[in-house]
C-alpha cells in the first residue's frame, strides 16, 4: 500500500487467470486464516502450511529463471576484464576504408542509387519479355528514360556530367570518421552530432550511407566489448534462438575466457529442467553446480535447497504463479488512476469488481 512500508497479497486461481480476493498484509497468519475459511485449495505457492497444511507449495518458474539471471550476471560481471582482452584483439590497428565500386559515384549517393536500382529493374522486366512501350506504363517513365535505361549495358554508363565528380560536404570529415570507427565508436548518430560539433553542416543520412560499407566489410573492426548483462543476455537464451553474430560472439568469448564455459552449461541445462519439467532432475543439477567453483551458482543454489519441494513441485507441475505478476501491475495501474486514494476497502472493490 505504501512502497519500502505496507503490502498486501493478491490471491489468484491459475485456471481462471482471475484474481480472488486481497489481503490487507502479508503475514502468514493472514494468510492461514483465509485458506481456513476457504477448504479445497490443492496449489499454493507460499504461507500455506498453517491453513491448508494438504496443498502442495509450488514455487514460481518466473522467479526462479530471474534469480538464475541475476547470479548468472554477478559470475560473469568478475570476468569482465576477460571481455576486453577478447574484443581487444579482434580490433584491426587501422579501419577499413569502405568498399568501392569502380564505379565514379560509389554507392552510398543517393542519386547512383536511384539510378542501379532502376536500371536493374528495366533490364529485369525486359528479360521477362515485357517491351519498353509496357515498360513505360509500369514504371510511370517517360520513353526516353526507359530508352536510355535499357540501351545502357551497366548503370555506371548513365554517370556522366559535371556532377559526377563534385565533392561533398563530408569529405573534409572522413579522416576523422576513420580514425573515430578504429577507437571503436560504431554508432552513426553519435558521429555525426560529432562531426557537426567540428562545422559539418550536412545530415545524418549522409554519414549513415558512408558508415554501411564499414559494418559489412568482413574486416570491419568489432565494437566496443559486450557489457555483462549483455553476456549473460547471450548465456540464458536458448541457442537456436541466439542470432547467428551474437552466437558467434559468445563462441569467442567462451574460447578465450574458458571460465563462463561451465556456467554456460549449467544455466543451459536448468533452463532444460524449466521449460520442459524435468524437476525430477534438479538434484543432479545442483551436485554438478557444487563441484565447480562458482560461488554465485552456489548461492542460488543454497536458496534452492531451503525451499527444495517447492521449487521441485515447481519445476515438475504444470502450476506457476507467474500469473499474479500480470495482476501485481494491474493493482498498481488501478492505485495510479486513483489519485493516492487507495485505500484498501476501495482498492479491493475495484479489484475484484473487474474481474
């Protein structure tokens, strides 16, 4: 009711998804006494071993994965100088210039752009046996410009003209592009502001343009290291669904620093024991986390052990109270709309009135 000072407890049936009633505090006598009055309760999650001493507690997954995260980025945050020496070495001395064409306007202006983009598809509706007349309508074109396209063998062939060597308003600023890439800084937005600071007075859709070639080149120098919670981030999602660059980022890593290996595989076989329920495991899980050292796993696991049941019936029952989150945060939108007049009788009605 008052956030660092009061809750309550919301008590809700999993089947309906519906919130029950509110409890004006959390203590397990409260608690205790409303299961008392309301006989038939087989599922509950904590408290219940006073009124309802036959329901079987089960712990909730959501919370459990949180808590492995958590120990998960603690390990990995005291392996952080790992990171740099890594993404250090993978950083060429100098960046790579970007890829040219051959061609007198590269690509990366606007107007060559244009001008390959139309080309290939005139020449590609011509393949398909459209003529230049049906050419025309399609693409909304004059004649003369579907004439010059088609007669043209390649698009660089139409770059002629007093423009085509003209000089633009980034060139005097591409030295420090570079030199601004190779320290790291890979973000088009934050080089351009930058350049602007030195006089650039073009816009952002320029820099971005000439940046693209740096981002596909094979050569192009990593980014800055990963921060832990990013590396964590890669550790806890299940690998089929790790995009292909980060996945392979993370193979670096763990080539280098050998020490998060272990942890790897320890968070990737309990989110096995998660998502599918295999609580019938979780003992020889936590035997394989006790002998290696790990001590942030090791504290998740003593926090395991104090409420093994639970946490087993948890990871074995199709039952989770994940649901109360999505209604913890409904209570708090309602308490919002409310004005600060939230007390509990009329929080409680509307509560239970919605639903």
């Amino acid at each position: 009711m008052r956030k660092g000072r009061g809750y309550g407890t919301v008590l809700v049936d999993v089947e309906t998804r519906r919130p029950v009633d509110l409890l004006p505090d959390r203590e397990a006598g409260t608690v205790a006494a409303w299961l008392a009055e309301h006989p038939g309760i087989e599922v509950f999650a904590e408290g219940a071993s006073i009124g309802a001493p036959t329901a079987v507690q089960v712990a909730d997954r959501f919370h459990l994965w949180r808590n492995l995260s958590e120990a998960a980025e603690r390990y990995v945050s005291r392996h952080r100088s790992c990171l740099r020496a890594t993404f250090a070495e993978s950083v060429p001395e100098e960046a790579p210039a970007p890829a040219e064409s051959g061609s007198p306007w590269p690509a990366g202006r606007r107007f060559a752009d244009r001008t390959r983009a139309k080309h290939a598809t005139v020449h590609a509706l011509l393949a398909a046996g459209h003529s230049r007349r049906s050419i025309q309508r399609q693409l909304g074109m004059t004649y003369r410009t579907v004439q010059r396209l088609a007669d043209a063998t390649r698009p660089e062939d139409l770059f002629q003209g007093q423009w085509q060597n003209r000089r633009t308003k980034l060139d005097d600023f591409k030295p420090y592009l570079h030199e601004r890439w190779t320290e790291g800084c890979t973000n088009a937005w934050t080089l351009w502001e930058e350049i602007r600071t030195h006089g650039y007075t073009g816009g952002y859709g320029a820099v971005r343009a000439y940046l693209q070639p740096f981002r596909t080149s094979p050569t192009a120098p990593a980014a800055r290291p990963p921060s832990p919670r990013t590396l964590t981030g890669w550790i806890l999602t299940h690998p089929d669904t790790l995009p292909e660059g980060e996945r392979l980022k993370l193979k670096s890593v763990l080539a280098d620093c050998p020490e998060p290996n272990a942890l790897t595989g320890h968070v990737r076989v309990f989110g096995k024991i998660l998502t599918q329920l295999q609580g019938d495991q979780l003992p020889q899980w936590i035997k394989a986390v006790r002998v290696d050292d790990l001590p942030s796993l090791h504290a998740f696991v003593n926090g395991l052990e104090r409420d093994l049941a639970a946490v087993t019936a948890g990871l074995t029952l199709p039952w989770s109270s994940g649901v109360v989150e999505g209604h913890v945060n409904r209570i708090k939108m309602l308490k919002r709309q409310m004005y600060g007049r939230t007390g509990f009788s009329l929080l409680r009605k509307r509560v239970l009135l919605a639903s």
